[in-house]
C-alpha cells in the first residue's frame, strides 16, 4: 500500500479510538477487550454468562414495563413457557413494552421499513447502541475488518438526506475511511467509479447486501475488470445470501464472503467465521427455535435482546427460520452455532431505462408510517405496480401520496400504481417471506 494510503488508515484508526472515547467513554477500548474475550470463552462461561443476563433482564421487565408485569406474573419465569412477541404486540402495545425506568428523553426512536414485510416502530438506549456496536467490531474482524482500514460499502443510502445530512454523510465517510457505493441505486457509471476507488483506495474490507453485491461483481465480470488489490473479505448482511451470489462473489474477488444475520430491532445476531458456520451473538443474544427439535427441524428464530432496558425484547418471532447444530466448529470459537438460516428475500426491480433498484429503497418507503400494518410491492410490468397493503386506522391520503411518490420517484412518474388494501400478506407458494416482488426479474435458483 502506498505510504499516504498507510497514512490516511492511521489517521483514520486515531479519529476510530477519538470518536468512540467520546461517544462510549474513554474506557471503550478495556470494554471492548472484555466483550472479546466472552464472546471467545469456552462454552460452560457464555452459558452461565447468558443465565444471569437472562435473570437479570426478566426481572427488569416484570419490574419496569407495564406489557411485561402482566403477562408474566413472576419475576422469574420460565422463559420457554413465556408467549412469544409478535410485531403485532410492538405496534400495538409500543408504550406499554417500554420501561418506566427510562425518560422518554433516554429513549433512542428506531424504525424498520422492514425487509420482512411489517413496518415497525421501537425504542432502544444508548447501552443497547454501545454494546451493539461493540459486538459489530467483534465480529467483523473475522472477515478482515479492522478500525481505520479503507471499505467499500455498498449499501442503501440514508433515506432522505436533508441540507446539513448530506455533508455530515460525507465526513463520516472520510474519517472512517469509507466509500460509499448506494445499493439502492446502481448504476454502470457509479459501480465503475467504485471499482476505480478499490484500485486507488485499497480496501480491506466490503460491506455489502448480498444482492446489490452480486449485481456488483455481475457487472465486474461482465467488464473483465479484475481487481489488483487482494481483500481479506466481503461481509454480506441484512438478506439471504444466496450461494450463486456467494459463488461469483468469491469468484470475482478470489476471496471468501462472511454472511453476517441481524435486525434493526435486535443487533447483530451471528456471524459466519472462516469455517462457514455461522455463530450466534450470545452477549447480545438470546436465541431459541420455535421447533420440537431445534437440532433436527427447522422451527421460527425467537430472539431475546440481552441489552436493551429501554423497551425489552422477551422471544421476539423476527420472522426467520433456522436450526441448531450440535457439531463443535474447527475454528475453535464455542459460541453456539445456528445452522439452516432460511431469511428474507429482496427483489431486484428494473426501470425503463434500464436502471436496477434494490428493494430495500421500497421497503424503507415505509420507514415510520403508521397507517400500513403489512405491505408488499410488486412490478408487474415496466409500467405497472402494485401495492398490497393491511391498513390501520391510521391510514391517511398523504400516507397514499407519500408511497406512490416514493415508487415513482425510481421508476418513473408515469407508472401507474394500484393500491390493493387486503386481510393478509399470504406467503408465498414456496412458503418463503416475500415483501418485494419483481416478475421481470429472471428467477435463479441456487
Ligand atoms: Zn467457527
């Protein structure tokens, strides 16, 4: 690497270690010493670590929430006797699922466009965010990742952006040694431009949805554009990652690609490591399967965050479906390991123009919208959509008018939309969860 390219990542480590003393307090670095070390412990440590954490959360939230004082009548309960949260109860019961223990001002609003399909609104504090963001730095070292080390992230782009956002996106950038590829939106000239900075930047590191990275290194291999520059690894987060996109992936880059599962709602939830297994978070985490025999069947992941006081998440049903595996994994870490992840899918949609747009710029059309319960969008055509909604009493015309903007914003002010207000989302005929959907796509099986 060149010598101001050594210099650029060294600065960019400083400001890594200035901003988080500043944000996480300036014993960060011993905190995040000690997450590493659990999360490398042998399994009996994480165990009783996961027991007490476990007590200790239960007990808050029977003591400080209103939703968990009813429902579980104890302050130690048997956690797999508890019914599981449903998305349903956060929109419906979202103050009553919230602790008295914290301000409204100590509550830290998020929301979920939701890649599975329900728009969801919720509340996490600033401990949740600090250990979130420890065990993200944990885990994304093993594919590669180090702090101040360059990475292209191809991702989709805040949404909205207003005046001051734009720059302060871009200094974020720039102090974190990033370069941001917008996942939603690729264009040829964009993913050119990005392959030009992977030769001049010298990444270690990609960060990507795993369909924005196929189309991406789709695109490279098409070109016959080889990189010079050798990464240490791709982390793949946030959809299924499908083995044709892993394959041409690796392929393109001759390089192993890390598929990383988590929620906005939950954190990070595993990790695959170098010998594909994927690991589960068991400091953030708490992590059953819904099935009589989770080692053999297949069952619904219910998730239990670990961290987050301000609005406890008890079995959450996150919409996934897995399996244990008992087996002890050849790269030596003991956290446990969750086999069989079968996920959320997101579609590619395609413009008159040729353009491809990731779902995910739909899905986050229905961040913070109240009056949608449920939604899918389809393109029929090139000219037509349609949009499947549940609605609820909160439903408005400018609820309306901001979706449709949304969609033709992408696609073309001229495409018609029809809104198809439903019962239900059903599944779809391979039972998988499908929020967006493009019949023009050409379908790959892996
Ligand atoms: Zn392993």
């Amino acid at each position: 690497m060149p010598i101001h390219r050594s210099v650029k990542t060294l600065l960019s480590k400083v400001a890594w270690h200035a901003y988080n003393s500043y944000r996480k307090g300036a014993r960060y670095r011993s905190r995040f010493s000690q997450a590493a070390a659990l999360l490398d412990a042998p399994r009996e440590t994480i165990v009783a670590f996961q027991k007490e954490r476990l007590e200790t959360l239960l007990q808050h939230a029977y003591e400080t929430t209103p939703y968990y004082r009813e429902l579980l009548k104890t302050e130690s309960p048997d956690i797999s006797e508890i019914p599981p949260l449903e998305k349903q109860d956060v929109r419906n019961q979202l103050e009553r699922l919230c602790s008295e223990a914290f301000s409204q001002e100590q509550r830290i609003k998020n929301a979920t466009g939701g890649s599975t399909g329900t728009p969801l609104t919720f509340y996490q504090d600033r401990n949740y965010w600090n250990q979130r963001n420890l065990s993200v730095y944990y885990f994304d070292r093993w594919a590669g990742w180090n702090f101040g080390e360059p990475q292209l992230i191809i991702w989709g782009a805040p949404a909205d952006l207003k005046g001051d956002e734009h720059w302060k996106h871009r200094l974020n950038n720039l102090w974190r040694n990033q370069y941001w590829l917008d996942g939603f939106r690729l264009t040829d000239e964009k993913m050119q431009a990005a392959f030009e900075w992977m030769e001049q930047g010298y990444p270690q590191t990609i960060l990507a949805y795993p369909s924005s990275l196929y189309q991406f290194v789709t695109f490279l291999s098409e070109k016959g554009l080889t990189s010079r520059w050798q990464l240490k690894g791709i982390i793949a987060s946030a959809e299924m990652l499908h083995l044709h996109y892993r394959a041409l992936a690796e392929d393109v880059f001759n390089t192993k690609v890390y598929n990383r599962y988590g929620g906005r709602e939950v954190g990070l939830i595993a990790m695959e490591c170098a010998e594909g297994r994927m690991h589960i978070n068991c400091r953030d985490i708490y992590l059953e399967i819904n099935s009589p025999n989770p080692y053999t069947e297949p069952g619904e992941i219910l998730v239990t965050q670990l961290n987050n006081y301000a609005m406890p998440f008890i079995r959450y049903r996150i919409g996934d479906i897995g399996c244990l595996s008992n087996e002890v994994c050849p790269c030596g870490n003991q956290l446990p390991i969750l086999a069989e992840l079968l996920g959320r899918t997101t579609a590619t949609f395609r413009t008159r123009t040729g353009t491809l747009i990731h779902g995910g710029y739909f899905t986050q059309q229905f961040y913070r919208i109240d009056g949608v319960s449920q939604f899918q969008v389809i393109q029929e055509t090139l000219k037509h959509c349609v949009l499947k909604l549940v609605i609820n009493e909160k439903w408005t015309d400018a609820t309306r008018r901001h979706l449709v903007q949304g969609i033709q914003r992408v696609l073309g002010g001229d495409v018609i939309i029809t809104i198809e207000f439903v019962e239900e989302i059903p599944l779809s005929t391979s039972g998988k969860r499908e929020y967006t959907i493009s019949k023009l796509a050409t379908p790959v099986n892996d």
